[in-house]
C-alpha cells in the first residue's frame, strides 16, 4: 500500500479543520472539497487546495458522490477522509472512492454495510448474542404497517432514518394519534437528510443514559476499545453534552459493553475509528446503532486517553498504524464536550443565522476549542447549527464541570445566539453534578430551553455606557438606549433576548 | 466587536458591543442579548415575529424552506395545530395555530425559501 501524500476531506467546518490539523501535523497536503456557501470559513482559509464541488444545496454538493469523487481526483488527492455526517456512513460513497483508486479514510465498504446500516446491524448483533431493544425493522416500510407495528411494541416507541444519524430522522411517538404524523416526518427527514426515507421503530426507553463505546480495528485484524463516552444530555436526539467516561459505569460493566463492541465490529473486519451506542438502563445495556466514522463527540476520548484518533484513522487507511493494545489503554482524569449551537436558548432553541460579528474562546490549560468559523464569517441556514465544540479536561469530573463552566462564562458569540447560556445551566443542574441524569434530562428540566429574562441593573449600565463608547454620547441610540432602562422591565420586547 | 471594559460599583467587568443593521449585541460576563433599534415608529421585524403580537399572523421564526403545508384556506384550525412545516438547519420545525380561527390566506409554498419573519399564512378569529 502506497503512503497517503494528500487527503481530500468530503466535509465542512470543525470537523474539516480538526482533519486539516491531522494532516498538516503528518505533512499531508489537504483537498478542501466545499460548497459555494461555503468559500467564508476557516477550513476554506487553511486548505492547501480548494475544489468547488457545488452549490449550497446538500444533495448538489456533499451527498454528491459523483461531485465528490470527481472533486478528489482533480485535486489530486490519494485518499478521501468523509468526516462525519453526510456521505461518511454511505458504503456506496466508499466504493465509489475506492473504484476511483483512491483510499478511502474508513472502514471496507462491506463492514460499513455489515455494521452501519442500523437494520444490518441488528441482525449483525443479534448473531452476536448481545442485547437489543425491542422493534420493527421490516422491509415493508408502508405507513400503516409501521403504525401497526409501533401499537405491537407498544407506546412509547421511537421511529429513526435507517440510514441517520446527529438526530436527524428521529421522533419520538407518544400515541398512535400522532403515529402517522410522526413518521412522515422522520420519513422526509431522512430522505432530505441521508437520501433515504427507510425507518425503523423500536421501544423507548425513557429512563435510559446513552453510552456508546469506541473502538478502533487496525488494518492487521486487532480491534480495542477506547472505553465508553456518555452521551446522556440529548435534545430531540441531538446530543450537547458528552463527557469521557460514563460517571455510571462499573469496571464489570465496562468491560462487558467494550467486550460487546469488540466483539460486533471483529464480526464485520472492522478497520478504523467506530462507535458502538449502547442505552443503558436499570443496569441493562440495549445495542442501539453502530456509527462506521469519526464521532462529533471524539475529542473527550482523546482528552482522556491521549490519543490522536484522526491521525490514526489516517495512518491505519496507509496500513501504517497498530492499534493501541487493549491492556495499554488507560483513561486519565475526566473530559466534558459542549457543542455550541447557533441557536437561540431564549426562543425555543430556534436557529440562528447571521454573520459572526466576535468570536473569542479563552485559552487555558486543558482546554480546547473546535471551530470552523471565526468573526465576519457567515453562519448559513444551509447546515447543521453546530459551530463550535468547547473541550475541557480536569483530574476529577467535578473539577471538569467547573473548568467548563468557567471557560464557557469567558466564551464570546456576537452576532449569532448560541446554547452557550443553555449549557451553562445545565452544568450547574444537581442531576448533572451527580451524574444521575438520563435521556429524558433536557426534555424534563429544559423543555423550551431558557426563559427570557430581564436585563439586571448592571447589564443596563453597561449597555448604556457601550452604546455612548461605540457609537458616540450624541449618537440617538445611546440616547434611545437611556431613556429607555427605566422603563427595561415593561418594554421586554425591545430588549428581548431575540 | 469592540471589547468594553467597565468598572460599576468598584468592580472590573469585561464585556463588549457589536452592531449589525438594527441589531446591537451586547456581552457582559457571559450573558448575550441584542437590542433592535428600528427607525422610529417600526417595530423590529425579528423582535415581532418572536414575541409573537399578532396571534393571527403565522410568522416564519428563522429563514429556511418550506417543506409542508398542512392547512387550506378556509378550513378552520385549533389553537396547537399544525399549519406548516419548515426546515432550517438540517431540523424540521413545526409551525401551529396560534389561536383557534379560519385560514385566511396561505403564502407559501412547499419548496420556498422565507425568510426570516416573513408572513407565511393568515387566520382569521
């Protein structure tokens, strides 16, 4: 096997920079393949070769395969690395990469099959005599039948893309009233999504944490696991916060999940980064799906172990890497992920687009920052909201905790909301600190995220005083600004936090 | 962004303002919020759209694509029900009756990009 001298990154934002890093630190050339909407972020700056693969439009650029591969060959790339989202979990994309004569950056595309189809996989894990919730994953996908089957499993049942992923294509079904409605729903999601509206149902569990180990097979057959992150603080199946390891778990248990991701992904020959999801609940595990990539959430698996796992999936795809022997792998201190989305706790949660006046992460020890914009780019409504992750690592979790709090207290996002307050919340929250939380944490203690608040005396002195500092004591604003704080508590919607 | 510091009451804070078209932001200590300046006499069309003042007006909440529309003109609609679908973001969000009333108008339609508080639909109480 030829040595890998360029990768070709088939992605966008943090993630497209975090591979950028990868391959600079290795003297690899980087291919920026990117949409047009895309030519104002930091991976677009820092490519060494830029290739336009298409128009905003998802299914006209990074679901393209055919523009990606085309776009991997004109810059001359030798290997394409997916990412995660879009055609990463797509075994056709591997092939087509690979038919091109290139390497792809992932597992074969049989294992991805084997594996990464979650109905595929279900059959895989069930031959592999481990646990799974109870479902429906037939062939016969028509919306009555499906309804059938969600009233057989019984209420509440939750209906997935088989082909999803990051949260997308995923409802929960309370009753067979909103069955129907519910899955169309997570049917349109999935074919806009992932361009498939297959779904599967299976049971909810709805006291459950979400656990998912991950694992990593080199190219001579050894496959170890890197110990678990959990994954618990979810939001309609979009996870904001994860941390590295599981506050829960005991070393028996551990052992046993780890053992169980091993053992699926050795069933499929497995090579590189996986993540085997796992709910666990009243110290029951349920296989949940298996991820064929690179995870948003990888960095508190690195914090903890000091691994590199980009530069690995990259040096194993050059069959230059052995794994990490499972009796070496040794987890220090705790690692806590916050993903930043642009959207607003205030309303909902709703996004928010803009171009990003001020951006400022504050440096410190053990902290670490990924993002794919910087001020003045745009954040468009074309993607996923996440713009940002913040990573922290400390010797204990609740030193963890407070580190994370701390950093993101310092953290400054101007012209777009964020679920920076959000979160900060959630890291004061006793159910947090005490590690009890489950699934149902957002959906229980932040249903409509936060509520609005009135600005304090000091806020509107400071307002008032930024306003005459930025735009002049004559300006009518800051006059506006004065006149108008007496009266801060009645007028909210002015000073809203839209 | 122009980063401020200011000292109240014998304390040091850091904060700092930006201004983008009628929108100001302002950070202090962490917190984030906006303030819209429109001409005089005209609401801040965000501003409106989220604090939601005219019930009978269904607002887009943030730009996006219109990919469903449940409701016609004409029938009549319970508060909580839904009228639209939009998609932003890779997210479906679900736009429903804000008060129990007739469809007036609908003005959209699947496939359209809105933007943000753009009028997508009528009701008549």
């Amino acid at each position: 096997m030829r040595r890998i001298q360029s990768v070709a990154i088939a992605n966008r934002g943090e993630v497209a920079v975090r591979i950028i890093h990868a391959c600079r630190e290795l003297g690899i050339r980087t291919v920026l393949l990117h949409s047009e909407a895309d030519q104002g972020t930091r991976a677009y700056r820092m490519a060494d070769t830029r290739i336009c693969i298409g128009p905003a439009p998802t299914n006209e650029s990074y679901l393209s395969i055919e523009r990606c591969v085309n776009g991997a060959l004109a810059g001359k790339a030798d290997a394409v690395h997916p990412g995660f989202g879009f055609l990463s979990e797509n075994a056709n994309f591997a092939e087509a990469v690979l038919d091109a004569g290139l390497i792809f950056v992932g597992p074969k595309p049989a294992s991805i099959r084997a594996v990464g189809d979650k109905i595929a996989a279900k059959k895989t894990i069930a031959q592999a005599k481990a646990p799974s919730v109870p479902g429906y994953m037939g062939d016969d996908q028509r919306i009555e039948t499906l309804v059938e089957e969600a009233a057989k499993i019984g209420f509440p049942v939750i209906v997935k893309a088989a082909a999803g992923g990051g949260g997308r294509g995923m409802k929960v079904i309370r009753s067979r009233e909103e069955a129907v409605e519910q899955i169309a729903s997570a049917q349109r999601e999935g074919l806009a999504a992932f361009g498939s509206a297959i779904v599967f149902l299976e049971k909810y569990l709805d006291h459950a944490k979400h656990i998912e180990f991950q694992i990593f097979g080199d190219s001579g057959g050894e496959v170890s696991y890197l110990f678990e992150r959990e994954c618990t603080v979810q939001r309609r199946h979009q996870k904001i916060i994860e941390e590295a390891l599981s506050p829960v778990l005991t070393p028996e248990l551990r052992r046993a999940m780890g053992e169980t991701a091993v053992r699926l992904a050795q069933s499929a020959d497995y090579q590189g980064a996986g993540t085997v999801e796992f709910l666990l609940q009243d110290d029951q595990f349920y296989f949940l799906e298996m991820n064929t990539r690179l995870q948003v959430e990888h960095p508190v698996t690195e914090m903890v172990l000091g691994v590199d796992l980009v530069k690995a999936q990259i040096l194993n795809a050059a069959h230059e890497f052995r794994v990490w022997p499972q009796e070496t792998l040794v987890a220090h201190g705790h690692a806590i992920e916050a993903r930043i989305y642009a959207e607003n706790p205030y309303a909902g949660g709703i996004p928010s687009t803009g171009k990003v006046l001020g951006m400022e992460w504050p440096e410190g020890p053990g902290r670490r920052f990924e993002t794919g914009i910087e001020a003045g780019d745009e954040v468009t409504p074309y993607y996923d909201s996440m713009i940002a992750k913040v990573i922290v690592w400390d010797e204990t979790r609740l030193r963890a905790i407070k580190k994370m709090k701390a950093t993101l207290a310092e953290s400054l996002v101007l012209g777009v909301h964020t679920n920076i307050p959000l979160v900060r919340e959630m890291m004061s929250h006793p159910e947090f600190i005490q590690g009890t939380m489950t699934t149902q944490f957002v959906g229980s203690h932040f249903p409509d995220g936060l509520r609005a608040r009135e600005r304090s005396p000091v806020e509107i002195e400071f307002q008032n005083r930024a306003s005459n500092s930025e735009f002049g004591a004559s300006s009518g604003q800051a006059v506006e600004s004065r006149r108008a704080a007496p009266n801060v508590w009645i007028s909210s919607r002015a000073w809203s936090n839209v | 962004m122009k980063k401020i510091e200011i000292e109240i009451n014998g304390q040091r804070m850091f904060g700092a303002v930006a201004k983008a078209g009628e929108t100001t932001w302002f950070s202090l200590a962490g917190e984030v919020w906006t303030i819209e300046s429109p001409p005089s006499g005209r609401a801040a069309r965000g501003a409106t759209n989220v604090a939601g003042v005219d019930p009978t007006q269904v607002r887009a909440p943030m730009p996006g694509k219109i990919i469903k529309v449940v409701s016609t003109v004409g029938s009549t609609v319970i508060a909580g029900e839904t009228l639209i679908v939009m998609e932003a973001m890779k997210m479906e969000y679900t736009l429903k009756a804000a008060v129990t009333g007739e469809v007036l108008e609908i003005l959209c339609e699947v496939g359209q990009q809105v933007t943000l508080g753009a009028t997508l639909a009528k009701l008549k109480v």
